[in-house]
C-alpha cells in the first residue's frame, strides 16, 4: 500500500508565525506612530515656550534682550525640543500688542513602512 502524500493545505505547523508577522507590523506602526505624535506635541510645546519667554524677556528684561538677534538666541537657548537642524525658526518683531516673538518649523514624520510626511509647527507670543 502507498503512504498518503501530507494534505498542506490542512498542515497548521507555521499559521502562528504568518499571524504575528501580520499582527507586529501593525503593532510596531502604530507604535512608532504614537512615539513621533509624541514627539511633534513635544516640538510644538517646545516652541510655545521658548517665544513666549523671549516675548516676556524683551517686554521686562531690556538689559537680556535688547535687539532681535540677542532676543532670538534667547528664544533659541529657551527651545527644549527636538533638534532644529542647526536653523534658528525664531523671530522678533515690536507691534501694536507689545514685543512679539514669533517661530515656525517644518516637522517631518518618519514612521517605518509609511511615507514621510511634514508637519507645519508655529507658535506666537506677545508680551506687552
């Protein structure tokens, strides 16, 4: 009598390995994406706080901030967040409400196995 060649399609040995090969892509992805959202909320607090303290320094610390440059490295030595590339986002300019210290920047996404994206990060403050 011949032996019966093994049904493969019947054959279970390797279904949890192909199941969590699916199921870890898509936990790391997600992941990863909490981890940069994270890290963009970081930024974007980041710059909320550098201008506002370099607002608040050329409204009542003239000796600190006496021009644009000197209040924009400030705002840049107050910056905590993510590396800016060696760019300073900050700017200075006197208006109607007081001193205003303005920043922009370009956040990029890079989460694996997704396209890379980039975010617009700003943040304004006046101090009267």
């Amino acid at each position: 009598m011949a032996k019966a060649k093994p049904d493969l399609l019947a054959c279970e040995a390797g279904a949890s390995t192909v199941e969590m090969a699916i199921v870890l892509t898509a936990f790391l992805g997600f992941i990863f994406g909490i981890i940069n959202i994270a890290l963009v909320l970081w930024t974007q607090s980041s710059l909320y706080y550098a201008a506002e303290a370099a607002a608040r320094c050329a409204s009542v610390n003239p000796s600190t901030c006496s021009s644009a440059s000197t209040t924009q490295t400030y705002a840049l030595n107050e910056y905590f967040g993510q590396p800016l590339g060696g760019t300073n986002p900050f700017s200075y300019s006197a208006t109607g409400c007081g001193h205003t210290v303005s920043a922009s920047y370009t956040y990029s996404l890079s989460i694996p196995l997704f396209p890379t994206y980039s975010l617009p990060l700003s943040a304004t403050a006046c101090y009267p």
